[in-house]
C-alpha cells in the first residue's frame, strides 16, 4: 500500500514551484512529517512533508521539473514486510550512488551520467580533488572501445598537449527565486525613475549607547542590541514625517499609508530574503530586535512563508555586514524608496573647528523621483541621520 505525496499549497496567486531538490531517495526510511523535497517558488524555498511514516517509494519527478499545486510528485510505501521495488524511473539513480562510492557529482555532470548510462567510477576526473566535470563525461562518451584503441595506438607514444582540463565550466539552471529578483529588479529599473541620495552619519552616540546597555537589553528582553532596531525606529519616525517615501503608485493614484510594514533584508542559504516586520512604527527597539532575530533563524533554517515577505512599504537593506563602504540599492517594487546601510569604518571629521576622528557610515536612499521629490528624498535622509546621532530623538519622539 502506497501513500501520494502532493505539492502543498503555496500561496496566494502561486500556482506551480520548481523541484529543486530531493531530500530522500527511492527505498529511504521516512518519518511523518519529515522532509521527502524541497520546492522553490518565486519568493521561498518549501519543504514537502511525508504525510505518514514509510519508505520512499516512487518519485514522479526530476530535480528541476515544474509541478502545480496539488500535483503528486512522490509515493510513500508502508513500512512493513519487503520494502517496495523501485520503480525504474529511481534505478539509475541508485546505480550512479552505488557505483560512485565517494565520488561528489555536480548535478550537470550526474545528468549526462544518467543520459548515457555511465559508470562514473570508472571515468577519471580531472577537476579539483579528482571531482568529474562536464570534459570528463563528455570524453568518455565520445571515446572509442578499448580494444580499437589499443589497436590504433602508436608504437611510440606521442608527445602530449597541455592539458586544459581544470578550465572546466559549469552551467546550472537559475532557481524559480533568483529568476524572479533578477525580473522584479530590472521591472523596478525600467519603470521607475530611480534616483539615489546619499549621507554619512556619525555612529559615536548610538555606539556607546549600545556598548552601555547591550548586556542590561539582552538579559531583560533576551535578545542581542544591533543597530537595526535604532535604524528601523528613525526611519518609522522620518517616514511619518515624510508620508510620500512610504507610499506607493498603483495606476494613475497615490497610495499614502499611515503604518510602516518594513522589509529587511536577511541572509539565506539560497540567497537573500526580504521578510517583513509589521506596523513596526508601534514597535519598541526590542520588539524589533526580536522579529529580526526570528527571521534570522527562521531563513537559516528554511522556514521562511510567504506571508513572511508578503506586503512590505519601505526597505532598510544593510550591506554593511558585508563590507559594504558604499552602494546605490534598488528599489523593491511596488515600494518607492529604499535605505542603504554600509560599514562603519573610523574617518577623520570636523566637529568645532578640530579634526577628529569618528566611527562613520555612509547612508543611501534611492528612490522613485516619480514620486518623491528631491527635497523630501534629502530631508528624510536627514531625519534617519539626526535621530541616530542623537538617540535621545527616538526616546522623546522628536
């Protein structure tokens, strides 16, 4: 008896995902509820639960295939008695696993072993550390047999050219989600008149704000004390001030909003992710805190939802933990503004005639000019800078 494995539902307006990856092969033992796949979709990567505990039995689909919701991608087969016969659409896979031993196979080079039903135990990588690459298989299929080669061969052995095998090169399939933020992102390019302003702020006050409290903060809240929560903070408080970088065209109206849905961008493992904090101009620094650090763990874990990142009025994107001394960010559509943090690094500045020297960071606001004027990109950036050098502002509302 065998139970049907179906692509869950995945969102509003979703409606197919690509099977990136299988996470359990034909004749594994799989518990309820643990993970058989994982799907991409335009935004996430979701994993596919077993629905009963068993053996992985039939997969319906290659990695890289396009499945609907609903569709049955995968058989689960009771546990008890002769585990089930593997269909002949897993064989081959298995084969590759049990003749490549240790052997690590890129997922172009396991496709071309499978097309030509070869041993990849016995074709001889020259790629890094002996791995197999595309030249490789390619060289194998196209040589002749053994015994004609060993007829044809020279009595002395030429000369040989310089070998070009470590030149290897690699093409692998862009995931469902980089294939959207490449297309959102140059949409954002071609429709908006984006235009970016920059700042440097003064990171003394907030740094020793920080250093003073962070042990008192992370013992109370449980929580670390970054920086985002007392940039998320300024911002909420400069966009009440300066509505129309909140807003947002639809069609031929303006739509201004009087609560600040943020987006932050969080490292993944497959990329970047943009969950997004709601009504965070109602949030204390340590709420804010706290759902950053969730969204943290949840996209290092791969747990992230689409109700996650859906929505979204304003983006703060910190590339400063990179190392970032200066960028211009894109605008995440159909938001109209978007905030750049970069590295703190010490700069010699004039504070009261004298030259002195202080933690700086550059600031970025690009924007949609369609929308937003010159003067209002210039005093929100402003506003962010002044309440940062002065946190006292984000305390008193000022």
């Amino acid at each position: 008896m065998s139970t049907e494995v179906k692509v869950p539902t995945l969102g509003e307006s979703i409606a197919e995902a690509t099977l990136g990856q299988w996470l359990k092969k034909p004749g594994d033992p799989v518990a309820m509820d643990e993970p058989i796949a994982s799907l991409e979709t335009d935004k996430v990567a979701v994993e596919v639960p077993s629905p009963v505990a068993g053996i992985m039995g039939a997969q319906m689909f290659a990695e890289g295939a396009t499945v609907g919701v609903g569709a049955v991608i995968a058989a689960i087969e009771a546990a008890s008695g002769a585990p089930a016969a593997v269909p002949a659409i897993a064989a081959p896979v298995l084969a590759i696993e049990a003749d490549a031993g240790d052997l690590t196979l890129s997922p172009s080079v396991r496709r071309l072993i499978l097309e030509h039903g070869l041993d990849p135990s016995k074709i001889k990588g020259s790629g890094k550390d002996g791995r197999l690459t595309k030249e490789d298989v390619l060289a194998a299929v196209s040589a002749p047999p053994i015994a004609a080669t060993v007829a044809a061969a020279p009595a002395a052995e030429a000369p040989k050219a310089p070998s070009t095998a470590n030149r290897g090169e690699e093409r692998v399939r862009m995931t469902r989600l980089r294939q959207t933020v490449a297309r959102r992102l140059k949409e954002a390019q071609n429709t908006a008149a984006m235009l970016t302003t920059f700042n440097d702020v003064d990171m003394t006050e907030v740094m020793a704000a920080r250093a003073k409290y962070k042990d008192l903060f992370e013992k109370k809240h449980g929580v670390r004390l970054g920086f985002m929560g007392f940039f998320t903070k300024a911002v909420c408080m400069a966009l009440r001030d300066i509505p129309s970088v909140n807003a947002s065209i639809e069609g031929e109206e303006i739509v201004y909003r009087n609560y600040a849905d943020i987006s932050v961008a969080v490292s993944a493992p497959n990329g970047l992710v943009v969950p997004v904090i709601r009504d965070a101009q109602d949030m204390s620094v340590a709420g804010i805190e706290k759902a950053i650090g969730d969204f943290g763990a949840k996209a290092k874990a791969g747990t992230m939802t689409m109700d996650d990142m859906k929505g979204g009025t304003f983006t703060i994107s910190n590339g400063g933990v990179f190392g970032s001394l200066m960028s211009t960010p894109i605008i995440n559509p159909p938001q109209s503004a978007v905030l750049g943090l970069h590295r703190i690094e010490d700069r010699p500045v004039v504070r009261d005639g004298q030259v002195v020297v202080r933690p700086m960071m550059y600031l970025a606001l690009s924007y949609d000019h369609r929308l937003i004027d010159g003067r209002e990109a210039v005093t929100f950036l402003v506003a962010v800078k002044n309440a940062i050098e002065d946190p006292t502002r984000l305390l008193i509302d000022l």
